[in-house]
C-alpha cells in the first residue's frame, strides 16, 4: 500500500469541528509516517470528483473527516474499490463511526488507529446499502422521520438539532399514516398503513436514535423496522424508547429481514394535500420521492481503524 493517503474534509460539519478536526487526525498520520494530502472541493459534487479522482490515483486510504454526511460521500467513492475507508467522526450525528465502535469527536484517537489499522493491514469488510443509484451505511428511512427531515431542511432557523425538534412538532400537527406497498426480497407484495418504514444497514440514524437495533453490518441482510399505523398519543409515547432500541417490542412496531426491499407509495400520499410524496433518505441525505429499491450489498467498503 502506498504510503501516500487522503484526508476528505468537511470543514463546516459539527459546526466548524471539521476543520479544526483536520489538523490532529493529520498530525497523527503524519506521525505514524504516511504523506497526508487533503481534499476540500467548493461544493459536495467538486469534492466527490476530488476524492474518485484521488481513489482512481491510487491514494492508500480515503478518510472522511466530518459527519455522517461526509462519510456518505466518501462511500461514493470507495464503495466497490479496494481502497479503504477511514473515519474521522466530528459532525453531529457521527452514526456510521458508532456502528463501527470508532472514537465519536476524538480526531487524534481516531488518526492513530487508523494508521495503525493502515500499516498492520488490520482492516474489515462491510455490508453497504445502495439505492436510487447511492451507497448508505446506516439507515434509509422513510415516512414520518423523512418528512420531519424535508421540514428541516427547508427551515433556515434555528441552527442545530433544535430545528429538527421543531419541525418534528410541525409535522405531528399534521401527521396521518402514510399508505405503503412493502416487498421484501421476492415476496409477496405488502399494502400496508404505516407511520415509518427505516431500512437498516446499520443500526442507527439521527446521532444515536436505534431505529433499528438488531442491524449487523457484516449479515449482508437489512433489518427492516416497520412502525405501524400508531396514534400521535402514541407514536409521542414511542419515541422516546428509540434511544434504547426498546420501541421494537412495542406492538404498533414490527422488524424484518431481507437483502432488497422494495417501497412504494400512491401517486401522491393518501390524506395529503396534492403533490405530497414521502421522501426517502439515506445516512440523513436525500434520495428522492418513493419508489426505491434497496440492496445490501455484502462486503462493499474495507474499514481501517476497527
């Protein structure tokens, strides 16, 4: 492996962590004898441009230095190589880095074990999700989680995590089940009433909320967790167990498994105004309106620093 490796940096995640993250994680590579370049791009089309071309280079390792978002984009361009991933996690819901028991805002910590990773050739296969034509490592959700999302992300204020909060009170203002067709791997198709259905690669999303508890990264299967169509009472009851994974004993909830899942919608979404649709995002990014065809594919990124 060549010495020579690839800082992918976001400076502006966890409200300007990444930037000032670069500096230890590098320092720490540096340290362990590795020639550190760094790859920022004026947008996230330049930098995965920036970094496929530093993978297509040959660089020894491509690591993401930012939040989820960051290492979603990195996937894009490892995902399917030999090239291994290394994560610095320093944004905000760090969820990838936590399934995979790397050091969360730790950029030191996490530069040394990935170089000791990197020079002892100490490092893992993982399973990857990918649909609407995107990798993702933790989560693809959809319903009333992706709706709060869409909300957000339309919000300018307030910054943070307090927005999302706001707009999950918004939503639950208006919330109704949404109408679902549901096919797991080559089974019958489903018609279901749910509140949300999140595919898991990974076990969590949102910086630590367990959606779906029982996600192995290494089983080449999904865990499909299925919230059925549950009140506003309850779902407010629910939510708070998400944290612990202890919603999925709940009887509004059930939990699948299977390597492709198939989710659709209506032509619009039943008891919406005209035009609404559900939203599907993966590693909190989005992929588009449903349909979406999910795949896990086993075995699609090697992981340093494990």
């Amino acid at each position: 492996m060549t010495s020579e490796i690839t800082l992918f940096v976001n400076p502006t995640a966890g409200r300007g962590r990444g930037a000032h993250a670069a500096q230890p994680a590098a320092s720490a590579l540096r340290a362990a004898g590795f020639s550190v370049r760094t790859v920022l791009g004026e947008n996230a089309d330049d930098a995965l441009t920036r970094a496929r071309a530093a993978v297509a280079d040959g660089t020894g390792a491509l690591i993401a230095v930012g939040g989820d978002g960051m290492a979603n984009l990195a996937l894009q361009a490892v995902a399917g190589t030999s090239t291994p991933l290394g994560l610095v996690a320093v944004g905000t819901g760090n969820d990838l880095a936590r399934a995979l028991g790397l050091p969360v805002r730790d950029p030191a910590t996490a530069g040394r074990r990935i170089a000791a990773a990197l020079k002892g050739g100490d490092l893992r296969d993982i399973d990857l999700g990918q649909a609407g034509g995107r990798w993702f490592g933790t989560v693809l959700a959809s319903g009333f989680d992706s709706r709060v999302n869409d909300r957000g992300n339309r919000m300018r204020r307030p910054a943070g995590r307090l927005k999302y909060d706001i707009a999950m009170i918004a939503e639950l203002a208006a919330f109704k089940p949404f109408p679902y067709r549901l096919r797991l791997d080559d089974g019958e198709v489903q018609e279901i009433e749910a509140t949300l259905v999140a595919v898991g690669n990974g076990s969590s999303y949102g910086g630590g909320m367990r959606i779906c508890p029982g996600a192995d990264l290494t089983d080449g299967l999904f865990d499909i967790t299925v919230v059925g169509d549950c009140s506003r009472a309850t779902l407010l009851r629910v939510f708070p167990s998400v944290y612990r994974g202890t919603h999925v004993e709940h009887a509004k909830v059930s939990v699948h498994r299977a390597a492709k899942v198939e989710l659709s919608t209506e032509a619009g979404v039943r008891g919406y105004p005209p035009g609404e649709h559900i939203t599907g995002y993966a590693d909190g990014e989005p992929l588009g309106p449903l349909p979406l065809t999910a795949r896990c594919i086993p075995g699609a990124v090697r992981v340093a620093g494990l």
